[in-house]
C-alpha cells in the first residue's frame, strides 16, 4: 500500500498542519488566475494574493533568473538593486516614508515596526484589535492570537474590539469610529498606568482579518487623533491591501486617506519571492537603528529586489492598480446582485471581497465552510475569514478580468442555488 | 555633482546601515568563489557562507528558474517539493529529528525554536552564550545583543560566559568544560527560583560567533548532561556550522558528538534564496504545534523547495562536506604555519577559520582590523569575528580547492610581512 501525499506530509511535517479544503488540492502547476491538479483539473483562482500580478509572471521569473545567474549577496556590499528597488517603491508611498529596511517575511517586517515604535517612544505598550493577524514570531503573535502564550500574554500587548460593519462596536453603526476610538484611548490610558507606556497601535487599514468590515469615510479619525494625542506611531500593516489590491490606490492607507508613520509591506511584494519591508520616515529610521542592531542576512539581496522590482513595473504597466479598481467594481456588483436569504452583506474594496453569511441573527460559518467547499468541486478557489468564519473571502491574482469574474460568479450563483440554506 | 552609491544608500536605507571594509565593495558578479566588483576587478571570496555551494551555482540557478516558471504557492495544498525536501534532509540528520517546518530566515527558524523548547517544558525559561548570534526577531534578539533593549531586557533570558580557547571560563583549559557547566547550571538554578523555569539552552555547536574557540573533544558533554538532567531541550544553531561546512560532518552536532532536541537551519540552505528550518522529533513538532498556531506563507513554497533540494544535491554530488574536511586541513596547516608575533592561535574546523592576533596579553582587534582591510587590497574578501574583534574570521564558499588556499594564503603571508605589529 503506497503512502498518500496526506500521509507523508503528516510524517515528515506532523500532526496539525492544516491544508485547504477536505479534499485537498494537489496543485502543480499557476498561469496567470489559473492553477491546475495533479490530475490536470483548472482552477480559478480567487484566493491567493501572494501571487500578486498573476502565477509564473513571465517578467517576475525572468528577472529572478537572470539575477540568479549573475549575483546574488547579501548588503553589507554596494549594489544598486536595493537602491533601485527602494527608491522605485519609496515614491510610490510620499509621506515623507523614504527609507526602508528590506527583510524576508510580513513578519519579520511587523517585528521590526514594534520595535521602530519602542525606540521613537521609549515605551513599549502596543495595541492591536482582538481579531487580527500581524505574523507569527514570538513578538508579532501576541498580537496574532488568541490562543494564551506559554508564560502567558504579554503585558505591553492591548487588544481592543475589532471593528465591524454589521455587529458594531458600541450598537451603532453611525457610533462605531467614536466607540472604536474610545476603546483605544482606555487601551492607553491602562498601558500607561501599569508603567508600558503606550508606543503605536498596529493595523491593517482595511480590518481584512477582522473580517473587511464596510466602514463609512473618515471612520479612522477619531482613532487616529487617539493615537496621535498620546503620541504613539501608527504602524501600518499593508501585507494585504497594499501593492494596488484595494483597488485605484496603490495602498489602504492611501484609499481611508492617512498617513501612517510606518509601512509594512510582504505576500505580494515580489509575487511569491520571501522578501518584505518595513517603510519609515528617516527619523524613525534613525531612532530604530540607534536603539536596536538590525542585519537581514537574506532581506534586499540582489534576487529579492529584482524579482521585487518586477512586481512594481508589471503592476504599473499593466494598470493593475486601475484594474483592481474596475474589475472589482464590476464583481463587487455582481456578488451584491446575487440573491440568497442567509446573505447577510456583500461588500469589498478593489479585488478583496467579502459575503457575510447569517442565519436570522447568528453567524453561518458552517454554511460558508460548505459554500468554499462547494466552489473548490466547482472550480473556483477560495475562502473564508472573519471570528465567526462566516465571510467568503475572495482575493484573486491582480489581472483578473470581467470574464474571470463572470465565470466565479456563475459558479457561486449555481453553488448558491443548490444550498438553499 | 552626481550622488555617490553610500550617499545615495543612506538616503534610501538610512544611517548606521554598515558596510564592510573602510572603501565598500561595489560587487556584481559572482560565480563559484569569485566576486567581481564594478571596475571588473577580482576577488577571492573567503568569507561568505551563503552561496554556501559556490555563487551562481548552475545548478541551483537552474532549480530556481525552472520551478518558478512552474508554480510557487504556500503549502495550504499538496505539493511534493516540500515533502521531498524534508525526506532528504531529515535522512541527513538522523537522533530521531525527522520533522521539519521551512520558514524563511535563521531568525525565524530560531524564533520557533525557542516556543518548541517552552511547549515542550511549560517553562519559558532559556539560556545562550554572552557573545552569540541568533538572528533578529524581537525574541531571539534578546540572545543575540549586548544592548539592553528598550523595555529591559527579558527576565526568562539568562546569558552564561562563552567558552574560549585562550581566555578559559574558570581560568584553566583543562577545567573549562566542567566550568561551562557550572555556570549554564547556576543560570537554570536562577531561572526556577525567579519563577520561569527551564526551557532549554540554544547553542551554536562550534561557538562559531563566540569567536570559535579550540575546544577538545567531549567538551560539551558536561553541560548537556546539566541541560539533560535539568528536563530543558538542546536547541542546536546549525545555520553557520551546518550543511557541511566543519568539515567530514554534515552538522555541527554530528562532529561535535551529541544529540540535539532540536536543529535550526539557515543561511547555507538554498545559497541565497531565503530559505531556513526548525528540525525536530515528532513528540516536539506535535507539542509545538499543540501549544502555537504556526503558519509561514513563503515557508516551503516549490521554488524555495528546489533551490534547497539542488543546494543538497550538489552537496552530495560534488563531495563538498569531504571537500570541506581535506582543503580545511589543507589551510589550516598553512594558517598554523604562518609567522608573525600577534598571531596567538590559527584554528578551524572543516572551511572555518579564525586566527587570533594578540598583543602581549590584549586582544588586537585593531590590528586585525588592519589584516581585514588588507587584504580587500589583496583581492581576498575576509572579516573578523569573536567578543574582541581580534579573530580574523575566513569561511569560504564549499567548492574552495588547495589553489583558492594557496591563493589566500600567499596574500596573508604578503599583508602579515608588511605588518610586522
């Protein structure tokens, strides 16, 4: 009896590495919004993100094999690529954000940014919302998780309620930035009466692992003031919106209209390629550099930054930005037009989507288990988030087009018919 | 007047971002242990250990090219590249460690490290060497620095002396295994009366960042038998001796006679694509992942995959761990055999080097400094390393042949003449 791929993977990764779907995918081969199986079954692709200006981008490959062939090494020697590189991404972002420190993972990025907080700060109290995803080392995760750490939760770490557009924080709609913003002010106040101090809040402007909540204009304010009166930085987290997903912008900052005072960029930076960054103003630059040593063995080696460079001159040249914007506008549509009692809403931003399921007042997260299930036998990958599981999320590569939406919506409008709920 | 490649660097990545030798090498080309810099003039590498099986290996160009222009995703679904992968190292290390997570950098790998030993023991507390490296994630960095880090410095951190072949814990050669122990045995001592328990201790298995002393064989035993007894996990830093480099031995541990709970893998992995591993038992794995949620979007996609099954491969099939043991005696004898009054000791292990310059009873870190510099001028790229700065540190490319070691070796027997101290 030959050992299945489920079986191996269990003996040589272990026990709880959870896969997608109860039929896993074999995928072996991407092209553009298209994965194939093992058996040579197409695939849709309107999940993945990292590999953001389509699977196997022919320019992407090309530049990491042609650098791959002439140099690859680590910055402690010159080398234009991570001027290059650096400068090209720079101008994108303004704010006076002109420098970067280039490292492998989203990670590794959100760990540096605490750090660029702490050392403009001095403190280190840090607040997150209760329902995010900011990475996975030890330091980034206490703001990851919900699972209680060995030697307990941190004590500079506040979690706050994550907004939401449908059970809002404080019971209205119309009260939710003010409530929101509240809930950070008292976050501060305790960080700073159990002697942390507060140094930054950290967030994802588009709340996508919260759950992509549909926030009216202008919702940060308040938050923002909050933060700002206490003279903490705002870190951040473009690791999903950011590269052009939200849609006409290159960034969510960018799209709620703020300006962050550190930037970290992953997933798509370089479609797939592990490099990440950590953008900041030159004085919080310093002040890191100053309070902490920083080396990135593997972060802006010659490879990363061309494959990263790639990225960057595909989605200008493609209007990918633009086409996140048109293309989403037109799914975005579509998916509100679909017709099914336990929809609850269908909302989104460029090419990040979300359809939050309910039965009467409760949160269906087994039926949108069933619902991504459904969609995988036809054809069209994705999946869900939010606390609740309820959300189909739908996050395709950025060169989906009109037709690719046309055929996911066909499949979801079929898969939906046949759940009646 | 146009802007100079360092001015327009600390622009873009700011200050305080160093750069090796006082005149910067501009490299950009590399192939086998050649760099060549912007004038087309060119250098011996004996210094870089991540394009570990020769820069722009053919093969390892190959792997990456290929499998990128195929398919590079996460490992949510089915692939082979990373179970294949995991198969043919895990056969390479043997004591049971048959599992793996892939994930980006050493630092990361490392970061993981240090939960595997708290899920395994419910304790958090952990103790390194007080002149180590262990990467730059918040967590690790507290092992890794001699700043204090804003906050202070963890309580569940214990950093006990690091051994040294000239300068003894203890003050005796022959009592320094037994002193090593006793101190990493007052430090667990110190971590149960302060309430966080013992975790375990990580280690580099040569010491290599301590300044790689000569240490005799067994040394270790001790204080692992103190690690043992006191239920903490051996977290063994594979990413600078691993993969060969010591010489006839694959890992560190391996010729250094012992079994480590736990092995982290980096730098060398994949020569330059950002490619690392935590390596443990099952019963480890299983409780790492029992305590933590753990997932690394770039961690084991397929290109990553090939990269580090080429980097194997050509391993084995150009006998580069033999290679690293005979050209490593080779030089090594003719370090040994170099005279100048400063120089208190030549050793090394397999293609790790270091030569200790001393004056009378000081440290001549300046000096070596100098030799450093020198030999850029030379053509030889080197660095230093050790608490001092006075350990003149080579560590060449796998395929380095008795022609590269003559070639560095007659440009050191130059330098040192023109020094005479």
């Amino acid at each position: 009896m030959s050992e299945s791929l489920i079986e191996r993977r269990q003996r040589l990764l272990g026990l709880n590495v959870p896969v997608f779907y109860e039929d896993p995918v074999h995928i072996t081969r991407g092209e553009g919004v298209w994965l194939w199986d093992a058996a040579g079954r197409k695939y849709l692709d309107c999940y993945n993100n990292v590999p953001h200006v389509g699977h196997c981008h022919p320019r992407v490959v090309e530049a990491i094999a042609r650098q791959a062939a002439v140099l690859n090494t680590h910055t402690r020697y010159l080398h234009e690529g991570i001027l290059d590189y650096v400068e090209a991404l720079t101008a994108k972002i303004g704010h006076g954000l002109s420098q970067a420190i280039m490292v492998c993972t989203g990670s590794e990025a959100n760990d540096i940014a605490l750090r660029m907080a702490q050392a403009m700060t001095g403190k280190s109290g840090i607040i997150a919302t209760d329902n995010t995803y900011h990475g996975n080392t030890a330091a980034v995760s206490q703001l990851s998780t919900r699972r209680e750490p060995i030697g307990g939760r941190a004590g500079h770490v506040r979690l706050v309620p994550a907004p939401d557009g449908l059970r809002p924080i404080g019971g209205s709609v119309e009260g939710q930035a003010e409530a929101f913003a509240r809930e950070v002010g008292r976050a501060i106040v305790d960080l700073e009466e159990q002697g942390f101090g507060f140094s930054g809040m950290m967030l994802c402007p588009v709340f996508a692992n919260e759950g992509l909540p549909s926030l009216p204009p202008g919702f940060l304010e308040p938050v923002l003031g909050v933060i700002r009166r206490a003279r903490g930085l705002i870190l951040c987290d473009e690791v999903q919106p950011g590269f052009g997903r939200v849609g006409g912008h290159w960034w969510g900052h960018e799209a709620m209209g703020f300006a962050p005072d550190v930037v970290t960029l992953g997933k798509p930076m370089a479609n797939g390629h592990p490099v990440a960054a950590v953008v900041a103003r030159p004085d919080v630059m310093e002040a890191f550099r100053e309070a902490f040593g920083y080396f990135n063995t593997f972060g802006g080696n010659p490879v990363s930054c061309a494959a990263a460079m790639a990225v960057l001159q595909v989605i200008d040249e493609e209007g990918l930005v633009e086409n996140a914007r048109d293309v989403g506008a037109y799914l975005l549509d579509g998916l509100k037009a679909l017709k099914h009692p336990l929809i609850a809403e269908a909302r989104g931003t460029g090419l990040f989507f979300g359809i939050e399921f309910m039965r009467e007042d409760e949160p269906a997260g087994t039926f949108t288990a069933e619902v991504v299930e459904a969609m995988r036998r036809e054809g069209v990958l994705l999946n869900r988030l939010g606390r609740h599981g309820n959300v189909l999320k739908l996050r395709p590569p950025m060169p989906f087009s009109r037709q690719d939406a046309d055929f996911a919506l066909d499949a979801l409008a079929r898969v939906l018919k046949a759940m009646p709920g």
